[in-house]
C-alpha cells in the first residue's frame, strides 16, 4: 500500500512537472502582438491599438486637431457664410463680392463643391486622385488660413471633443498646444522702432539679453501687459472647467511663431512664458510654424537664444520646440547642420518636435548621446510622411531607438491629417516592428515626459498600469477561449 501511494505520487508529480505553464497575459498579449506584426495585420493591428492604453498625446496643435466638418458647423452656428470661389469663410456676409456667398448647408448640398471644400481645409483625398494640386507642405499649412477664421470661436466645445475623442481611443492625458498669447508689439511699440534691426544684428548671447532686457522693461512698465496675459489665462481656464476627471487630464502649451518678426515672436514668448507662471494648466512654451519659412530660418538662432534668456528668466517653464522638422532638398544643406543642436544645447528643449533632419547634423553621434540624456523625440509619422515626404527606412525613427533616445509617439494635426493617436502607433508597428514591450516604453514615456506636475504624474501612471492589466487580460481572455 505504502509502495503504491509512492508511485502514485511520483506519477502526479511527473504529470504536474510536466504541465505547461500558463502564460502570464502580458506573454500572451506579447505573442498575439508578434503574430500580428509577423502577418503584417493591418486590420488586427488597427483594432489591437485602439483598445490599447496609450498613456498621452504630448505633441498636437488644437486648431489642426479639430476635423473641417466641425468647423463648418461652427461656420454654420455663427450664421457666416462662404466664398463660392476662394472656399474662404466670409465672416461678413453683407460684404459685396464678386462670387456668390454660400450657407454651409448649400456648401453640403453641392457634393463636388464640399468634396472640394474638405480638400482645401484638411489633407482629404490628396494624392488619392487626379486634382489640380499644391505641394504637400504647402497644402497640410495653407489649412489654417481656410477655418483659422473660426477656430478660436467654440474653444471650450473644441476642447471637449478632443477629451471625449481621446476617451474613445484610450488615450488619458493630451497636451494641446493651444495658441499665441496674443499680445501684439505694436500695441506697446512706434512702428519705427528699431529692435527688429538689433536683435538680427547681435552677434552672441549677451547681446541679445541686453537688448531683450531693453524690451522687458517697456513691457513690465505697462499695466496692459499684464492684463492682456491675465485675460487670456482666465479664457483658456474658463474654457478648460470640467475637462478633467479622475481617469483624464488636459494641459496646454502657449509659443512663438517662427515666420514673424523678431520683436513680435520674443512679445509671444515673453508672454507665453508670463503666463504659464499665473497658471497650471499652461505647462509649456514652444515654437511653432514652416521651419523652412524664410524668415524662420534667418532667425533660427536668435529664437533658440531668446528661449535662452526666458529659461534663465524663468527656470520652472517648460520648453518643447519643433525642431529639424526638415530634410534633404527642401532648405539649402548648410540649414540642416544645426537646428536640432541649437534647440537642445542653446533654447535647453526638454523635447524635441519632429527631429527629422538628424541624420544631417553636424556631430550627429555625439547630439545623439546628448539627446539620450537630456530630452525626448516626439515622433509624427502621419505629418513627416505628408509635410517631408520621408517615411520608412528614410525616417530617423531607427537611428533613435537604436540610440536608445527616449521617443513618444504623438499625433501633430489629426484633424488635418484626418488621422488619430491608434493609426500612429499602427504606423510604427506595421513599418518598424518595435517589440510590445517597447510599444508600451513610448506609451509611458507619454506621461513620464509629459509636462504634467509630479502629483498628476503618479496618478497618471497609476491609471495606465490599472488600463494596462486591464487591456492586456481581455486579450490574453480572448485568445484562451
């Protein structure tokens, strides 16, 4: 008897020792991943990465986020018309033209004239056919100048549906480059003054904060200043009231524009900068606009020297900036040697917009080990493959990962682009082949180099853990049965 419980034991531990463990759902969530990439499943993947938790969307502009049809209802609200010829919203729809004004209504019922209309506000069907076009980057930036006239008119309405958009896809933090200030220098300065002329000839740092220092003490003297900063605050945080909750947060950025005059992009970031200390929803400062523009790369040095000054001005502000968001043949080559380098080691970016032209800087290997350590890439493949034309292989994406440089993976313009944070990361997944495990790094590194304070981090963080063992057990569920 005694002998017979020993062989039973000892067949049970066989059997037992030589039962497969069970997977862990991160495992399985891991290899259902692999086979996806392995079939190339686009439509697997697409549904795969909208259920998925994807942490933040940390670099997107809110004018290009909300989609053409939304504007036009707001077109429609605001009883304005459009230009029959130009597609132009005509604010004034007592003003004599010489082509008919339309309701947003007529504009829906003639089906070729909206089709054209949408081409013209967003980046709808271009290249899919046959049709009178502009070069792409002219195209995606020339949007703005059609629903610009609207844009700011229902902001709080814009902003809840870029919440109720991220809900939808599993998306619990955004950082939504807002607008300018607003402040205009020719409020405060005679129009002969000669600080644009200055600013362009200062030669090193020092000169260039004297003259800022000059232009500082007009600013800070008149009350007006600060009131206009003021109301603009109030605006954004009236507009901002029951947009967080206990599983999502918003957060804004103000900048400068690159293509304007010297004087006026230092007045939008001075302000920009002013204003993110009256307020903890503005998080950070950037820069924005073609950096290709003309002016933009004349003055390229100066902005990263005035971002220089306003961080030792104000050392608690954060600053992201688009930078290198250039490429071979589209600016003279000597223009692609130092953008990226300027924003890390003169405007100090803790992270870099874009960062295409990498491979055409100057001591890209040691920028790379610089980048490592001391800022993150937002990636933007939808708006680099539209805007550059680089894509694939020829997308810097692998030079970064394979540095080890932090990446996040974010959306730039979804409602030009007509795309959203999922398709971003189908992109990546369907042209790179990253590892699930490194799929969920970028996705952390949404909030960890998020500008979010350090409170609002940790619970960040804690609801993406809860999201991702949550996600990863419904897959792991589904494929067991």
């Amino acid at each position: 008897m005694k002998n017979t419980i020993v062989l039973l034991s000892f067949c049970l531990c066989i059997l037992s020792c030589n039962k497969p463990k069970e997977k862990s759902d991160f495992e399985a969530t891991s290899e259902f991943y692999e086979m996806m990439i392995e079939k190339n499943d686009i439509a697997k993947l697409n549904q795969f990465f909208t259920n998925m938790p994807k942490g933040g969307d940390i670099h997107h502009h809110y004018t290009g986020s909300i989609y053409a049809e939304t504007y036009l209802n707001w077109v429609k609200q605001k009883d304005w018309r459009i230009d029959s010829c130009s597609l132009k919203i005509i604010t004034d729809k007592t003003k004599a033209e010489t082509c008919k004004l339309l309701t947003v209504d007529e504009v829906i019922e003639n089906t070729m004239l909206y089709r054209q209309l949408l081409e013209l506000w967003s980046d709808l069907d271009f290249g899919n056919h046959n049709h009178s076009e502009q070069p792409p980057d002219l195209q995606f930036f020339n949007t703005f100048g059609y629903f610009g006239a609207v844009s700011d008119e229902y902001m709080d309405v814009g902003l809840n549906i870029l919440k109720e958009r991220a809900i939808n896809e599993n998306v619990s933090y955004i950082e939504t480059m807002l607008s300018a200030v607003g402040v205009s220098s020719e409020d405060y300065f005679s129009v002969d003054n000669n600080f644009n002329a200055l600013l362009r000839k200062a030669k090193t740092q020092q000169e260039v904060d004297n003259i800022l220092k000059d232009i500082d003490s007009i600013y800070f003297n008149n009350k007006s200043f600060d009131e206009e900063i003021v109301e603009f605050v109030d605006k954004f945080t009236k507009d901002h009231n029951g947009i967080d909750t206990e599983n999502f947060t918003m957060r804004f950025q103000s900048y400068g524009v690159r293509v304007l005059e010297p004087l006026q992009v230092y007045t939008d970031l001075l302000s920009a900068y002013v204003a993110a200390t009256k307020s903890p929803l503005l998080v950070g400062v950037n820069i924005v606009a073609p950096e290709n523009n003309h002016t933009a790369l004349k003055d390229y040095t100066l902005h990263m020297q005035m971002f220089n000054y306003l961080k030792r001005k104000h050392p608690d502000v954060n600053r992201a900036l688009h930078a290198g968001e250039l490429t071979s043949g589209m600016v003279r080559p000597k223009n692609l040697l130092f953008h990226i380098n300027q924003a890390l080691d003169i405007a100090q970016a803790q992270r870099i917009g874009h960062g295409v032209d990498l491979p055409y800087e100057k001591d890209s290997y040691e920028l790379l080990s610089k980048l490592k350590d001391q800022s993150a890439i937002e990636i933007n493949l939808t708006s680099n493959k539209f805007i550059l034309g680089v894509e694939g292989r020829e997308h810097p994406y692998l030079i970064y990962s394979s540095f080890e440089v932090p990446l996040v993976i974010s959306t730039d313009d979804s409602g030009v682009s007509r795309n959203n944070l999922s398709n971003e990361y189908m992109l990546l997944a369907s042209t790179y082949k990253p590892s699930y495990e490194k799929i969920k790094e970028y996705v952390y590194n949404s909030i960890h180099y998020s500008f979010m304070n350090e409170n609002d981090k940790k619970k960040s963080l804690n609801t993406l853990n809860e999201q991702f063992l949550e996600f990863e057990h419904k897959i792991a569920e589904q494929l067991r049965h």
